[in-house]
C-alpha cells in the first residue's frame, strides 16, 4: 500500500502592499481634521463636543487639507495610480478624485 500525500497547507503572505501616497495623505487629513482629539472626546461621552471640535479643526484648516489632497492628486497623477481613482482612505472613507475621463464613464 502507498502512503498517502497530505492535502497542501496555504500559507498566509509574509509581505503586503500599501500606497504610500494614500497612506501619507491619510495621516496628514486625520492630524489636520484633529480626528484623534474628536474621536477621544465621543469615546469620554461627549459626542456633540467631538463633532464640534471636527468641525471648528476643519473649518480652520481646509487650506491645509485642500494643499494635502491637491498634492495627492498630483502625486498620483504622476504615478498613473488612478486606475481606482481613490486619493485616500481612512477606514471606511474614501476621497475619490474625477478625473474627466472617469466622468465620462459615470454619465
């Protein structure tokens, strides 16, 4: 009789991929919208005080944050990484730039 052969185990990856360009801009949009202080505040209770302090580090610095994904969309752009069209991602949020001929496409 012949031994038989054990079915082939996967083995999980032992390297990822991350874009760097998304990976920055999202770092630099949760520090420049002062999510981990808002995010701080709504875990102590107090959510309408984390929305507001969002809104006020938003409204404060949206030069900043419209410098931040302008540079992402050139990065990008020079990187031909615009087959999905996502400048950034940050957990479930997504800032997608339309590009015109992805414009077209969704018409």
């Amino acid at each position: 009789m012949v031994a038989r052969r054990k079915a082939p185990r996967r083995r999980a990856r032992k390297s990822f991929n991350i874009s760097a360009i998304e990976a920055g801009t999202a770092i630099s949009l949760a520090q420049s919208t002062g999510a981990a202080a808002a995010v701080q505040t709504a875990l102590n209770g107090d959510l309408s005080g984390a929305l507001s302090s969002l809104e006020s580090s938003v409204m404060n610095n949206k030069n900043r944050i419209i410098g931040t994904l302008a540079a992402a969309f050139v990065g990008k752009a020079l990187t031909k990484g615009f087959s999905s069209g996502t400048l950034a991602k940050l957990g479930p949020i997504r800032i997608k730039a339309m590009t015109p001929e992805r414009d077209i496409l969704q018409v």
